[in-house]
C-alpha cells in the first residue's frame, strides 16, 4: 500500500506510464500469492515463529533494495521480494489467534486483528505520500527500521510439528474452492478499489502526495473502528448472514466512489468503503480460520494465496480501463462483488460436497 501515493513520482523516476507503473504494486502480490499456497504448511512443519523471523528479516533487506533501486527492474525485484516474504506473516498470525481462542468468539478476535491490520493499511499510504512528497524512498527506509523492530519481538507460536505429516489435502474440496473464488473476486474488485482511489486522487483531482495518502489512510480508519464490532457480528449472525450484506454493501460503495468529483466528497465514501472492505476481510479471515479443521495455517495460507492474486490482477485490469473511463473502471470493479456474493453463499452452504 506504501507505494499507492507515489505513482506519479515513481513514474517520474523510472520514466514510464501509469500502466507499467502499477506493477510496483503487482509485482509485490504475485510471489506473494504463490507461496501463500505453502507458506501456512511451512510454518505449521518447521514453527510458527521461527519462520517468521526469517520472513520479517529478508522483508527488511527486499526494503533497503526497494530503496537503493537505480533502475525500474531492480525495483521490481525488490518489490518481488518483500511479497515473497510477507507471505510467512499474515496466515501463521491468523491461525495463532485460532489455536488460543474459542470457536464462539473467533470472529470477534478476527475483527480486533483486522482492525490492527487496518491501522497498518492506512499508515502505510499516509507514510508514502508524506515521502513522496520529499523522497519517495525514505518511505521504504522506514519499512527497513520497522520490520527490524518487529523481527525482534515476533511472537513464538506453535513449535515445529516434527515427526508429522501435513498436507494441503484437506483443502480440496468445494466449499474451499468457493471461499478462494471469492477472495479472488472481491480483491480483484471492490476491496481492491484502493489503487484507483489513489489514481483518481492524483490524476484526476490533482492532489498532492501528502493528501492522497491522507485520503487513502482515511479508507483504513473505518475498517480499524469497526473491526471488532464487524467480528461480534460474524459472531452473532453467522459467516454466511454477514458475507452477503458484506459482499453486497461494499461494491455499492465502491460503485460510488466513481460518481464522486470533489476530494473531500471522495475522502468521506472512501472511509465508508474502507470500513466495508474490512468486513469483507473479517468474514474472509473467520471462514479460513474454519473452514478446515486440519492444517488450519495452511488453509488460512491458500484462502489468502487466492486473495492477494486478486489484489495482484485487480490493477492490471482496471487501471487501463481508468485510464480511458474511470467511472467504467469503478463500476467494473464494484461488479465483480456479485461474483463474491455467490461464492460465499457456497462456500457457507451447509450441503455436503463431493470432496469435503
């Protein structure tokens, strides 16, 4: 997210167009999207923690790359890297809070770290823009220092399962495969209407760095209020009952933020969408906590393998599109959450499938 503000700067530098630009972001979530597939498996074989820190340590060296780049391939290999690490981090935090806490208040444990995850989320833009707005790339010193800290207080987890199989067979089956369709749908669509938010923010109402990043990290801070009480919900209503109203509601924001035409008309329905993208999230988060009783990292892992390719191909569909119509790109991106809504429905069926 870091990067979203700086599009203009970073097109400047490396002197290409918005299009080849947006692979800064893409080039981040594709390796990370790969190995999310066996990253949750890797960290229940060999620990949790252990893991970790190794992944927190090759993300701070991909960040000095990041900020060192002297050429656009250089960055992007960068970029590459800190995904492939960030990978290790997310799925084994997740399925953590699963192993210490009840099943009957998963959600709401789920929606407290989602709101911690969109209080990071919306840092990082304001971070970026504020950079952007002297040197891009102190924005990725910062990320040097702070994954530094962190790597030395990640917490232990489980220890390493030796002597024990673990394999990703207990994630084929329908339900699963519905639940990443629709990760995949809703990041490639309406939770992933960030980016153009921050092209609209840049391009079209001409704010400057400091303000767009302010703007997008106002997305984050309601999804940061309302994450525990997103969770509670969940808790209360069930997955199924709140992946409708989640998947429904929010690419009606997202449709929205197309029609808006003044930066602060667009800065308040973002905060609004930004809320609903964290609900969307919560749920997705809670239902791959579940929905596999064995090698839960693992299924915690794929579920988001399947959501950051989304993320990862959203920008290279839409952002052509904005280029030549941005209220179509809002649009089409808004309508890929009625494939979302689908997809749960399945995935929360409570019928047998022929591979569960």
């Amino acid at each position: 997210m870091v990067i979203i503000p700086m599009f203009p700067e970073l097109r400047d530098q490396f002197g290409v167009d918005s299009s080849t630009i947006s692979w800064g972001f893409s080039a981040y979530l594709f390796p990370m999207a790969a190995l999310l597939i066996v990253s949750g498996t890797t960290g229940e074989r060999f620990g949790r923690g252990r893991v970790l820190k190794i992944a927190l340590v090759i993300y701070a060296i991909a960040s000095l790359g990041c900020s060192l780049a002297p050429s656009l391939p250089w960055f992007l290999a960068s970029r590459a890297t800190q995904g492939a690490a960030n990978a290790f981090v997310t799925p084994l935090l997740v399925a953590g809070i699963a192993d210490i806490t009840q099943r009957s208040e998963l959600g709401r444990k789920v929606g407290m770290y989602g709101s911690f995850q969109a209080i990071g989320g919306g840092l990082a833009p304001f971070v970026g823009g504020l950079a952007a707005s002297t040197d891009w790339r102190y924005a990725f010193w910062g990320t040097v220092a702070v994954t530094a800290i962190v790597a030395g207080f990640a917490p232990r987890g489980a220890p390493a399962r030796k002597g024990q199989s673990l394999s990703i067979r207990p994630l084929i089956s329908v339900k699963f495969l519905a639940l990443g369709i629709a990760a995949f749908t809703a990041a490639a669509g309406p939770i992933g209407a960030g980016v153009l938010v921050g092209f609209k923010a840049r391009d079209i109402l001409n704010m400057d760095p400091g303000a767009a990043g302010l703007l997008l990290a106002g997305g984050s801070v309601g999804a940061a209020l309302l994450g525990p009480l997103f969770g509670r919900s969940i808790d209360t209503f069930g997955a199924r009952k709140c992946g409708i109203v989640a998947a429904s509601t929010v690419s009606t924001a997202v449709a929205l933020l197309g029609v808006t035409q003044q930066p602060m008309t667009l800065a308040v329905a973002f905060v609004v969408a930004g809320a609903l993208f964290g609900y969307v999230v919560a749920v997705l988060q809670q239902l791959g906590a579940t929905i596999v009783d064995r090698n839960r990292g693992g299924a915690v892992s794929a579920m988001l393998s399947f959501r950051f390719v989304g993320h990862a191909v959203g920008p290279l569909i839409w952002v052509p599109v904005f280029e030549t119509n941005q209220l179509l790109a809002f649009v089409g991106s808004a309508a890929m959450g009625l494939a979302t809504l689908v997809a749960l429905a399945m995935a929360t069926s409570r019928k047998a499938t022929p591979f569960s």
